[in-house]
C-alpha cells in the first residue's frame, strides 16, 4: 500500500497538472503531490527499519536498506524543490521567459519525472529499471528545453544524443546480464530479477559479466556525468530552470550511480576479482581531476557548479570502487550529504541570476549586502561543497581519503589533487559575487527562505552528529553491498 502511494501519488499529479495547466492552484498542488511522496517515502523507510527488506506486487518491486534511503532522499528533496519552484518559476512567468503551455508542461513533467526516478530505484527488474532510467531521461530532456532559446534547444540535444548514446550501451550490457542468467534461472522474467540474480551471482558466468560491466559502466556512467562521458551535463545544467539543475544534480545522478553500484555487486560476486571496482575508480578519479580543473575555467556560474556535481559524483564512484566498509559508508554518506548541500547551492544561484538578470559570474556581485540570505546561503553551501568541517562533506570526504591511504595509497595523492584544486577554485569564484558593492543592475527579490536553510541545517547536523538510525541504515547497506 506505501510502495502504491509513493508511485502512484507523482504519477496521478503528473496527469493532474497536465490538465490543470497555469492555473493559479498549479504551483499548489506540485507542492502537494510532492508532499505526499515525501510522507510515503518516509513511511516505507520505517517499515523496511522495523521489518527489513521486503518484496511487493509479487516480485516486481524490491525494498531494502539501499535503495530505501535514496527514495527517501529523492522524494524529500523533490519537496523541497517544488517549494523553491513556486516562487521561481513564477518570477520566470513575470519576465515572459514561460508562457502558459510551458508553464502546463513544466509541472506536469515534474511530477513524471519524480515517478521515473522512484520506479528506478523500487523495481525489482533490471529491465524494467533501463525504462524507468529512459523516462527519466526523455522528461528531463523536455524540461531542459522549456526556455525554447537556441542554447537551450541545442543543450537539450546534446543530452538526448549522449545520454541516448549511453543509455543504449547500457541495454546492451543488460541483455547480457540476461545472456548470463538465463542459463541459471532459466528463460524469463525471473532471470531479470535482482533479488534473484544476487542469490546466483557466483554462478553467472564470470566473461559475460566482465564485459556485460563494460556496457554498464559505460551507459550509466553516462548518466552519473563521469568522464569522458560528461558534456551534456554543464550545458543542461545552464540552460534549464534552476529546479530542474538542482535535481539533476542532486537526484538523478545519484539513481544512474545506484544501478551502477547494483550491477558491480552481481560483477563482484561472479568474477570473485576487484575487475570492476578498477574500473569504477579510474572512472571516478579521472572525473574528479577534469572536473577539478575545469573549475578553474568556468564564466557561467551554473556551469561551474554542474562541474562541481561531476567531481562528486567522481569521489563516490570511486569510493564505491574502492570498496571496503569505510569507503563505502563513506561514499553512501557522501550521496546524500552531496545532494542536500548541492540542490541548496543551487536555490541561491537560481535567486542571485535572477536578481542580476545575468549567469556570468563577473556581473553577480555584493550578495552580502544586496540579499543576506542569498549570499550566506551560496557561501555556506561553497564551505559544505568543497568539504569544510564541520559540515557533512568533511565527515564522508575524510572516510574515503581514509580508506583510500589504507587501501590505494598510491593513488591519494591524485585524490588530494582533484579535492584541492577544487576547493581552492570554487572559493576564487564564489567570493567576488558575496562581497563588494551592490551593483546598480541588482533587483531586489523575494526569495524561498525554508528550502536553503532546511538543506543547509540538515548538512551541518549531519558533520556534528549522525543519528542512530541512519548509521545503522549505512552499515546494513554497507553489508549488501560487499
């Protein structure tokens, strides 16, 4: 009954909204819906704390301490951002950048978006998890484009190819999956099914699942924004609403980086080698250094921070690879902390553009003065960002560079690069838009208040103290996941 509330709640406002259109009750209800999904959400954790994982609609979805957490994640977050939406976007709609379709399309592909990202994470079949990654996938592509401008048509493009490119790799490393497994379980759907394929990993053929890997690593390392496979994700982030970057950043990264994760742990119990946490660690490695440095180089102010959202999305793949129980409590840690303090990044550059009319960094300045709350708000997300104590990216930062020095000593130093570089480059650019004059462009504005600070309290708790409850989640994600 929660699982149906949780699915079913996104995807009845999505077909709501989508008659409801611009009407003044719009904006409401997004908030509502997504409202509801967040209560569902935390409903289900309780009952996977108290009861452990469970199965439901016969085998077609699976609930464990994993995937739990990041439903809870994703539908709190995609509350709060639908609360920043509503004031947002209707300053949007003041300046003519919407009109009243795309106002329509905009909250209804939201809602349908959240749907996509939670049936991602609940289902039970590798299959049906590919189609619920391509929904997500073509609703975002939409939202992407909702301003019509040239380079937002040509950003949303670019994400279609690459991501339709890599999605379509990823079929192709589940069809193998499949190849493997049938010959365990037999033809049909149960060969698809999670819960199934852990319990026979060590009989899958262990070739099939190192190339099948390959496939994977590549198309969904396409949608986590690893490099080389990283180009869409700076030119979505900057040309779609502000909503839409802080959950990409913060959300649909983290589903593409779970399937990613699932699929190594079948590799890993099949092969019974570290084959594929070699390859998720060069990846992350490689996307923490070029994205480190790409910093350095960035005018657009959303631009530089989806930079930022790769080199995370870089340290967790390569915690995740490393393996071990510190990195990956580290690094599960770390997705959340990442998503939290990056979706409130972007709430206070969403109001600083708006309050200047303008991304170009150069011409954001004296937030300090013109808006206290937008300045300390994007000053204390950069501290959060680049992992200041004591906030809740130091603790997963330091987890994984401690397990890094005990298990891959060799490669700390290039850790240390990447997170140097990127600590030193984001505070070169964030600290001439808080201080310094008012410039005469600057337009006062009434921003979201609740959605920062809820994200940034929640971030800084999460450095001082972390509740029982969640260290005992991790630890049992963590023994699911070796």
């Amino acid at each position: 009954m929660i699982l149906l509330v949780l699915l079913g709640v996104p995807l009845a406002a999505a077909l709501l909204l989508a008659f409801v259109g611009d009407r003044k009750l719009a904006p409401e209800i997004n908030i509502l819906g997504s409202a509801a999904t967040c209560v569902a959400g935390f409903a289900l954790a309780l009952e996977v704390y108290e009861h452990g994982p469970m199965m439901a609609g016969g085998k077609f979805f699976f609930v464990d301490a994993f995937n739990v957490y990041l439903a809870v994640l994703t539908s709190f977050v995609s509350m709060t951002t639908a609360v920043f939406s509503r004031r947002y976007m209707r300053r949007e709609r003041e300046h003519g950048r919407v009109g009243q379709v795309r106002m329509r399309f905009y909250h209804a592909m939201y809602q349908l978006f959240i749907f996509a990202m939670l049936l991602c994470l609940l289902t039970n079949n590798i299959g049906v998890l590919w189609i619920a990654m391509e929904l997500a996938t073509l609703s975002t592509v939409l939202l992407v484009s909702l301003y019509r401008t040239p380079t937002a048509i040509e950003a949303a493009w670019k994400y279609f190819i690459l991501c339709g490119v890599g999605i379509s790799q990823a079929l192709f490393g589940t069809v193998l999956l499949y190849f493997a497994a049938e010959k365990v379980l037999g033809e049909g759907g149960d060969a698809l099914l999670w819960t199934n394929l852990n319990q026979v990993s060590g009989q899958l053929e262990p070739t099939v699942l190192s190339l099948a890997f390959v496939f994977l690593m590549v198309g969904y390392g396409t949608k986590v924004g690893l490099v080389p496979l990283h180009n869409w994700l700076p030119d979505a982030h900057s040309e779609g609403p502000t909503p839409i970057s802080a959950v990409l950043s913060g959300l649909l990264l983290n589903i593409a980086l779970y399937a990613l994760v699932r699929c190594k742990v079948l590799v890993d119990g099949s092969t019974h080698t570290h084959h594929a946490g070699n390859i998720m660690m060069g990846f992350g490695l490689l996307s923490i250094l070029v994205a480190a440095f790409s910093l350095l180089r960035q005018k657009d102010v959303k631009r530089m921070f989806s930079y930022s959202s790769i080199e995370h999305m870089g340290i967790a793949t390569f915690a995740f690879g490393l393996g071990g129980p510190i990195a990956t409590f580290g690094a599960l840690l770390h997705m959340l902390v990442h998503s939290l303090a990056k979706s409130a990044i972007f709430f206070t550059v969403g109001h600083a553009s708006q309050m200047h009319r303008t991304q170009e960094m150069d011409k954001i300045q004296g937030l300090f003065r013109g808006n206290p709350l937008v300045g300390w708000g994007l000053m204390f997300g950069v501290m959060a960002i680049v992992g200041m104590p004591p906030f809740g990216i130091f603790t997963s930062e330091f987890l994984i560079l401690t397990a890094t020095i005990k298990d891959a000593p060799l490669l700390t130093p290039f850790l240390l690069l990447g997170l140097g570089v990127a600590f030193a480059a984001l505070f070169r650019k964030v600290q001439p838009m808080v201080a310094g004059e008012i410039p005469s462009h600057q337009r006062p504005l009434k921003v979201a208040h609740f959605p920062v600070l809820l994200h940034m309290a929640l971030v800084l708790v999460l450095g001082l103290y972390l509740p029982d409850f969640l260290s005992q989640w991790f630890h049992t994600a963590v023994e699911l996941l070796k």
